[in-house]
C-alpha cells in the first residue's frame, strides 16, 4: 500500500500508549506481540483482517490508521461522496463527476477509491467510453488486492464487460466476461447477484457477436440459478438478456413476454436509468413484431426518453432517440424522424455502428421524400465496415441492402448483401472462368 500508510506504525504505537495497553495485551489471540513490534517500528504492514482489530481494539478507525485523517474529517469525506452519489442518480452528471475528481485527492483510501468508481460511473454515463475503461483497471486493481468492500469485484468486472460491449469491442467483451465468471466460481460465488448480473451481461455479449447457441445455454442456466439463488433483481436481469436471445432466434412473442416479465421483476428495485434502458429494449421488441406495435412502442419509447434526459444518461438517449426516429419513419412522420435523428448525432461520435444506424435512418427518411439521401447510406456503409459487433453490423448491411433496392440501386443493393455474408463469415467459392477465346476454340466444329 506504499505511501498510503506512512506513518502507521507511529500511529499505532501513540494510541496504544495513550489507551495504556501493552504490546502483549494489544496482541492478545490475535497476534503476537513482536509482531506489533514489527508493525509500530514500520517493518510490517499487516493484513485488512488484523489491522480492523487493531484498530477496534483502540477505539479507532483502520482510516485514521492508515492516513492519519481524523473522524470529523473521515465523516465529511463520506459525506460528500455520498452527495456526488445522490448528483449522479439525479441526473447531475457533471456535477458529480467534477465532485468525484475533488474527492479522488482525499486522504482516506476508501473515499479515494469510491469518488475513482464514482467518476468511472460518471464517465460511462456520458459516453466517454475509454476514459471510463482507463479509470476502471486500477480499481479491479485494488480490490483483486481485497483492500475495499464496496464496490465489489464482481460489480467491477461485470462493468468493464459491460463497457467494451457498449464501446463496440465484443470479443473483448466476451473474453473478460468469461475470464470474470470462472474467477467467481474460483472464489464461490457462483449463484451469487452480483454473479448472475455479470452472466447476464456475458448472455448480451453473445447475442452480439451472433453466438446464439452460447447465449441461449447461458441464459438457460443464469435463469435457473436466479430462480433459486437470486432477489428479484437478479431474476429479472436474467430474463431480460434472455429476452434478447429469444429475438435473435425469431420467437418475437416470446422475447416480449421475457422482457414484460423482466419488466415486472424490477420495477420497484433497479433505479430509474435501468428500468429505462428496459422500456427502451421492450419498446425496439415491439416495433419488430409483425405487425409492429406501434402505439404501445411510443409510449414506451417515450416514457423511456423522458427519464433517460432526467438522468443524464447521453449515449442511452440518443440511442432512444434513434428508436424513436424508426418509430416515426414507420409511420411516415419523415420530418419528425429526421428532428430525432439529428437529436442523437452529438452523443454518438465515438460509437460508429449506432452512427451507421443513424445516418441510415437519416438517409431512408430522405428517400422516403424523394430527396437526396445516398450520401448517409454510402458514410453508413463505411462506419459500419470496420465496426467488429457482428450481430448489429449484419443487421445494417441487411437494411443497408434493402434500402438500396427499394432506392432503384441493386449493384448497390447487391454489394451489401454481399458485405454482409463477408460480416458473418460465409466464403464464396472461387469461380473460374474461362477466357471467351477458349470457349469458342472448344466449340465442336
């Protein structure tokens, strides 16, 4: 812990004195007292476990300890990381993140390290992506190291999954999400929450890389483990990336009911940005169902919206705002899709297949009047061919495709397709051709 508990040991020894305690009683059936020797001259940095005891025994906090920081002082730090936590639920998220920068130089290890994973959260929030993922390495870090409660491990590795996916780096997403769930069942935690919450993050990374068989045997067994081991919540998460693996697989109605049920398992328990990013989900379900359902797709969609701009939450937005321009393109409100599309474009700059999706959308809206909309389909098709999501991009090849067939362009049209067998790994055969003169010279006389 290095710099962090300069001075322990004089610490230590100025309160034992003052408590007029001996080494031998201080240590009693805890340690021995050459090693309290050892810990007061500086030579020995003792355990969590121990140093806690320690310091229960002195009537003292492991903080003050560790820093020197008094309890005045440790009780307002607290505070105020509980204030810039109370702005970040609320919506105020530069507020909370210039408060959590603030607090990331105070002088006890565990608001310094609650105010880094408040500005990890903050970051994320605003879709500052790789910041994000930078600040939360050396907090994993950290509590590999058990030197912090809260939050825990598994809430830290679920998120850093959790964000390579939303950055658009699945295979990296799914690589972490693996390597975090054997580390829970090492440590047995195996059918814990926070352990079913890091599965069901990992059941998302395979519906977007397209492993569906992978998805559906996870989800199987996440809901099961919920069904036995888990709160609500934990139920609930299980059954809303289930819902998007019954998608995948066509069953549409069913995906509804799995994400009606998730709905209804979390509504009084997960905060408000949650319980929108699932309206958001149950409304893009309902607008894929054949026929779409419209009109419970808006409100959805909307009541989706309305808290999302409450919290602060950008990228979530503006993906809802793409939604919400669909809705109206399949309505034929063209202007009013067009006004939702430009709402999104600002917070979408460092996530190109949600940028593809939005100049698709732009460019359809625009066809759709019999304006000049080939521009976005052609800067579409080009964000899109380097992104590495496979389930989404094959999504906007296919509707890429469609839409330069429909737009009287089927070189183009053709060309998509072909682009998106080359996204899900489907090789054409070679053909040879023959020059014409062979084939004339072959021709019996």
């Amino acid at each position: 812990m290095g710099a962090l508990t300069d001075g322990m040991g004089e610490r230590l020894r100025t309160l034992r004195i003052q408590r007029g305690l001996s080494q031998t009683t201080l240590a009693r059936s805890l340690v021995s007292a050459s090693y309290v020797s050892l810990i007061e001259a500086g030579k020995r940095i003792p355990d969590r476990e121990v140093l806690s005891e320690l310091a229960r025994r002195l009537g003292t906090s492991v903080d003050y300890l560790e820093t020197g920081v008094d309890t005045a002082a440790l009780q307002e730090q607290e505070l105020a990381v509980r204030y810039a936590d109370l702005s970040l639920a609320n919506g105020q998220t530069d507020d909370a993140l210039r408060s959590f920068r603030e607090l990331q130089d105070a002088a006890v290890p565990s608001v310094r390290f609650r105010a880094a994973w408040g500005v990890t959260r903050a970051l994320e929030l605003r879709g500052e992506l790789p910041e994000a993922l930078a600040t939360i390495e050396p907090l994993i870090t950290e509590s590999r190291a058990d030197r912090f409660g809260e939050p825990t491990l598994l809430v830290l590795l679920n998120a850093r999954c959790r964000m390579y996916r939303e950055a658009g780096d699945v295979d990296l997403s799914i690589t972490y999400g693996e390597e975090a769930l054997a580390e829970a069942a090492r440590l047995g935690l195996r059918g814990t929450e926070d352990e079913v919450r890091l599965a069901t993050t990992l059941v998302g990374c395979y519906w977007d890389r397209g492993d569906l068989t992978r998805a559906r045997l996870l989800s199987t067994e996440v809901i099961e483990r919920a069904e036995q081991h888990g709160t609500h919540r934990a139920k609930g998460s299980a059954y809303w990336n289930a819902s998007l693996v019954a998608e995948a697989e066509g069953r549409r109605r069913l995906a509804i009911t799995l994400a009606e049920r998730a709905l209804g398992l979390l509504g009084e328990t997960m905060e408000e940005h949650g319980l929108a990013r699932l309206r958001m989900v149950l409304g893009w379900l309902l607008l894929r169902t054949d026929p779409p359902d419209l009109d419970r797709a808006a409100s959805l969609l909307f009541k989706a919206r309305t808290t999302l701009a409450e919290v602060g939450a950008d990228v979530d937005l503006a993906r809802c705002d793409l939604h919400l321009a669909r809705l109206l393109l399949m309505r034929g409100s063209y202007e009013e899709s067009l006004a939702r599309t430009a709402q999104a474009f600002p917070s979408l700059d460092s996530l190109p297949v949600d940028r593809a999706r939005a100049h698709l959308l732009r460019g359809r809206a625009l066809i759709a009047q019999g304006l000049a909309g080939e521009d976005d389909l052609r800067t579409a098709e080009g964000l899109v061919a380097g992104a590495r999501d496979r389930r989404r991009v094959a999504e906007l090849w296919r509707e890429l495709a469609e839409t330069w067939e429909s737009a009287g362009e089927p070189a183009r049209a053709l060309a998509a397709y072909r682009a998106l067998a080359d996204s899900l790994g489907v090789v054409s055969w070679p053909t040879p051709v023959r020059p014409r003169s062979a084939r004339t010279s072959a021709r019996p006389g």
